[in-house]
C-alpha cells in the first residue's frame, strides 16, 4: 500500500463503453460526481479510464459543467496472465456486501454464488445494485482493468457443469494439506461452502470434480472470510 | 468451513471471568442473549466457554430464566505456539469495522492501530465499543481461546520502541519478494501503512527495524485488505 506512485497517477474511472481514439464521451453520474467532487479534477486534466472488460484509455478532461465530458487520447488493451473465480455458498446475513468489495480489490474475475444443500442465496435488486456499485469503487481503488463479474446465483452441480477445461480447482477444507501454491494455470477456482459448510456429498463431488482440500486457516472461518482467504492466498501467488 | 464437528460441538461463549471448578456463574447480558436466544440453549446442556485469555471450560447450563446460569464442569488453559500482531495505520471511513472482525476470526492477537504521518486515527468510545464487541462474536465464531486485543493507537516510532525480541516482523510492501512464508518464530508483526501508504521516511525506519516487505498482491489494496491479506497470509502458515 505504498501509494507515492498512485498518487502521482492520473484519477481512475470506470467507463463502459470507451469508444474509439479522438472520441468525447459524456460521463455517467456515479463517474462524475467520482471525478468531480470526489478527485475534484479540473478541465485540462489527464485521467485514466478502463472498460472493465481489459481496455484502459488515457482521457483528458475537457469540461466538468454542465457535465462531465472526457476526450479519449489513447487505448490499449491489457490481456490477463493469471485469472480467479470465487465460488461461494451464501454466508449469513449481509456479511456478502464486505466480500464483494475485497474480492474485487484482490481482483478476483468472478464471483459466483453457490446455492448449497445447507444455504441458498436471497439476492434482491437492491443488493445487486449495491454489490455492482462496490465492484466498480473496488476497480477504481485497484486501477484494475476489469470489473468484477457478479454472476446469478447457481445450485453447486450446474457450476460443476460449467468449468472450463484446464483450470486449477481448490476447495476451501481445513482437512487439506499446508503449503499449497496456487500454481502456473491460467484459471484458478476456489470453492467455499456457505454458512454452516457444504455437506458431505457436496464434498464427496467437489472432489470427484478435481478439487483439491486446501486449509486456509488452522481456526474456524465464516464462509466469506474463508473466500477472502482463498483470494488473498491466489492473489499472493503470482509469481 | 466443514462445519459438521462444529454443529455437533455445544455451543461456545465468551466468559471473562471463568472461576474455578464447581462454581457457577451467572451470565452477562450479550452472552446471556446468545445462548438463550441465538443458540436456544436449555437447562442440562453442555456449553464451552473461554474466558480470552488462554482457559477453555467444559460448563453446564443450569437455567435460563430469570438469569442464564451455567455450572463449571472442567478447565484448561490452552498454550499458544505461535501468535501475530496487526499494526495498521487508518484506513479510509468506517472500514475498520470489517477489519477488526476479520482479524478476529484468523486469530490475530493484537491490532495495534498506528498513527503516520499521511494519516492518524480518530476512535470514538462507541466505535471502540462496537469494535470489542465485533472481536467477541468473532471469539465465538472461531472457537478461540484467546480474544483479539484492540490496543491505543501509537505513534509509529513508540509501535517500534515496543517490539519484543525475536518477533519476525514485515511490512505489506508491493516491492517485496513474493513466496516467502511466516517461519517458525513465536511472534510475527505485519505492519500495513494507512491510507495513503506510509511516508518515505517511515518505509526507511520500518526496514532499519528489521521489517522485511513483502507483497501480498500484485495490485493496489486498500489499507484495511492489506492487513487482512497479511492475517490470510500467516493464518495459511501455520504447519
């Protein structure tokens, strides 16, 4: 968290669609109340923006009233080394909303809630819209190049269906072995159970499916601090 | 999270004074409401219960009503191998709280708030309040023996006048070298800068202290997720 760089570094926003280079765009609200009373830019100055599907852009700032208008100066756009999906079963109450904005900010690709014999997810419109607004704060903090995907939730054996060919698959389990790397493949899974654990033919199947036990910790987690672990675990290893 | 053996397990309570064998005691008004109301505890069941610093007791609950009343069966105290304390500097807003629960549950001694020179902290008694009773519930949650201690800030050059020998110590730094792993030493310190990172000349003192960096991430975090992910870090290092 040293940030001298990062303060030194342009304001980083969030913008869907990016355009082409020479472009002027108009900002959405939740950009340019960020941009204008949040970093308080001013006219003439350069910002960075990305897509959150892998394109940053240099923009400058030509206006910000009435709105807040950039100019696109350059894009480029970043491929992705190493990538991370958290499968998570429900945790209690809201404890999901801290969970959203860390994973974003280990920059986790997905999180894909986990219906399970033991919890299933209640997700409203509202916390949807919530968690997405927490992903898009999270990319910005990270000046990362792509949002965070918050997928509908989907009961534990059509997410088993789902999983691309190659990928590393870890099952949060304090029975596993110590010392784990999350290794050079390019997708990594990590599977946690929801508030009160996945069962035991949850479990007889994860691992069927190629999912190794790996112990996060050697105490009890709750659910989403046991996701976090396992995201700040992938995130460590990315050497 | 399998929590089979935790279901099974009796309900786990926080009681700061546990007094001997034999002795009953009578409840206070938070863990009277969990066992009573939460867990649905009744008359002759078994409970467990530490008193944070080390005991562990077998209890019986004798009633519930007017008072939660429970009897000491047994008690052990409980040695610890190895132990971390947190010293962070202030995070952005109220995101402390989530700190303070997660750093609980990875069975963090000590958070030790630092005071930098880009960022002090301002702890109200209500926040300091709500933050004892988030380390509590998180005592509970990891069936701990041994309640995170939320200490005074400090000023970051008397945090390192405080420094026990031998205490393994390392700075959340991104220009660290990754792959390293706690090591075998009883204690270990992980210092997180504040928002805004910590200032040239506390890097430099930090590391003529002994501090070594290392990475937790390969993208920016925030101060609080920092500190989580150095917890995850040496929570995963236990073997």
């Amino acid at each position: 968290v040293s940030r001298s760089r990062a303060e030194a570094a342009p304001s980083f926003i969030y913008v869907p669609e990016l355009g082409a280079r020479g472009d002027e765009l108009v900002l959405g609200t939740e950009e340019s109340h960020y941009l204008a009373r949040v970093c308080r830019a001013r006219a003439g100055q350069m910002v960075s923006g990305t897509d959150g599907r892998g394109a940053v852009a240099r923009l400058t700032l030509i206006s910000v009233r009435p709105q807040v208008r950039v100019r696109l100066d350059a894009i480029e756009h970043e491929d992705r080394a190493r990538e991370a999906v958290v499968w998570c079963g429900a945790p209690e109450g809201a404890r999901a909303d801290c969970l959203v904005e860390k994973l974003g900010e280990f920059g986790i690709s997905a999180l894909q809630p986990v219906d399970c014999a033991r919890a299933a997810w209640r997700i409203t419109g509202a916390r949807r819209a919530r968690w997405q607004r927490v992903a898009i704060s999270a990319l910005r903090q990270s000046r990362g190049s792509r949002l965070m995907l918050i997928e509908p939730p989907l009961p534990l054996a059509a997410a088993l269906e789902s999983i691309p060919p190659g990928a590393s698959r870890w099952l949060a389990d304090p029975g596993g072995s110590p010392g784990q790397r999350p290794g050079p493949g390019r997708l990594s899974i990590g599977a946690v159970g929801p508030s009160g654990g996945f069962s035991p033919d949850e479990i007889a199947l994860l691992q069927s499916a190629g999912f190794t036990p790996i112990p996060l910790a050697s105490v009890r987690l709750r659910s989403e601090t046991a996701a976090l672990a396992w995201a700040a675990w992938w995130a460590a290893g990315a050497d």
